[in-house]
C-alpha cells in the first residue's frame, strides 16, 4: 500500500490563527482511494524551514502533498521552497501567466479591484517548478504542480480552502486516485461500553482474527458508550464490508462476554 504525508504551510496555522481543514479534507479522500497517509505536519511561511520539512517526509512515504504559500505575497514561498528541495529550478509558465492576466482583469472589469497590471508580485504566481505536470486552478489565481520523480509523487497546492478542493477534485484525484491499489472502507459503530482500557483488550483480539484497523473514538466517562471505528482495506467494497461486519460481530461478542462474567 502506498504511503503520503500532508504539510500545511501557513505561520496562520503554526500560531493557531487559523484552523486547518485542507488536511482533514485531503486525508479521507487518502483513505478512501486505499493510500495510506502517515503524517501530517504543519509548518511556517519560512523557506528553508519548508525545504527541511518537505525533504524529511519526501524520504518517508511514496506521496507528499503541500498545501499553501502559493501567493503573491513574500511569504508565500512554497513553489520555491519545494523546487529547491527537488534540485529543481522555476520556470515561467506562460499558459498559467494568461490565466492569472485573464483572472485579475475579469476582476478588474467587476470593478473589483483597481488595477489590471500584471505587476510583479502577481507574475510570481506564475513560476512553477521544472519539469512539472501544471495543476489549472478554477477558482482562483495560482496554479499548483505535480512532480513525478523516481516514483515519488509530489503535489503542491494552494492554501485556500475553496481553491485547494477545486485543485485537489479536477486536477489531482484523476493522478492520485489510480495509485491506490486497494479501496479504503470506514463503518463506525457505537458500543454499551464506557471503559476503553477494557475494550481496548478485545480490540486486539478482534484484529488478530481479522485483516481490519480498530479505532475507538471515546469522549470520557460521561458516556455510557464508546464508538468504534472499522476501517478495512479492499479491491471489493462488498467483501471490506464483509470483513467489517465480521469484525463488529466478534466484537460484540467478546464485549458480551466480558459482560457476563
């Protein structure tokens, strides 16, 4: 099964300024196509420590996605960043150019902003790395990029929610979704139990029978119960949902036996 990491770029991230939702929104559309992510790390609007943090994962899995620092501001640095980890060079992309030139003059003519300039801090968002498959943005100005080197997988894309799913559903899943070679099924069920320390035993009975991961999802002694989630991975969803039910059937079992003692 192949393996990915998440960074999110943003010092709006790092300081708890704002919440992230790129990677929870990347991570389940991961699971679901039967990749398996590993991390998920979040790092500041600085080059070089994008640059560390980016080489250290790359060497850990077989995909890592970037998302943020894409703008036209001096600290969006990733394209860069990623580029200089990469040993690649930037390159003008004169198709993204036209597309940011074309996007600040529909605004321009909305009355949106004041000026249509293609100024420099707008030119910027049109280098992309060397070598790169361009990844079109729908919704906004930059583009992102994927890499494909030595069989790593490289995707960087924007920040902005609304811009980075638009990206990541038009112009990743068709590239990323085939990689995964098993589909990845989640069913959550809800447990007559309170106590993880005891359920957490039969847990691990329940997958040393069955090729499933066991999760529970507790939220304190309040509850009377625990939910627990099932996820299997599968080429079949029917025969995953098999092994999960299968699963969930044992477990209730053991629980219940537990129970009667």
């Amino acid at each position: 099964m192949r393996t990915s990491a998440i960074i999110v770029v943003g010092k709006e991230i790092v300081t708890g300024q704002t919440q992230d939702s790129n990677s929870f929104f990347i991570g389940s559309h991961l699971t679901q196509w039967g990749i398996n992510n590993k991390y998920i790390a979040a790092v500041d609007d600085n080059g070089k420590e994008i640059v560390d943090v980016f080489r250290y994962y790359l060497d850990k899995v077989d995909i890592v996605i970037v998302s943020g620092g894409l703008g036209p501001t001096f600290d969006d640095m990733t394209m860069e960043a990623v580029a200089v980890a990469l040993n690649r060079r930037l390159y003008l992309d004169n198709e993204a150019f036209e597309h940011i030139k074309n996007f600040y003059e529909k605004l321009y003519k909305e009355g949106k902003i004041e000026s249509n300039e293609m100024n420099e801090k707008r030119m910027k968002m049109a280098y992309l790395i060397e070598g790169c498959k361009p990844l079109k943005n729908s919704v906004g100005a930059a583009w992102g990029a994927y890499i494909n080197m030595n069989n790593k997988h490289v995707f960087v894309l924007p920040g902005l929610p609304k811009e980075m799913k638009a990206m990541f559903l038009n112009e990743v899943e068709p590239i990323l979704k085939p990689l995964g070679e098993e589909l990845g099924i989640v069913k959550v069920y809800e447990f007559d139990i309170n106590d993880e320390s005891v359920l957490g035993g039969c847990i691990d009975e329940v997958m040393k029978k069955y090729d499933v991961y066991i999760k529970s999802l507790p939220v304190g002694f309040d509850s009377k119960t625990i939910k627990v989630r099932f996820t299997a991975y599968n080429k079949d969803i029917k025969e995953g949902l098999r092994i999960i039910e299968q699963a969930k059937e044992y477990l209730d079992k053991l629980l219940n036996s537990k129970n009667t003692l």
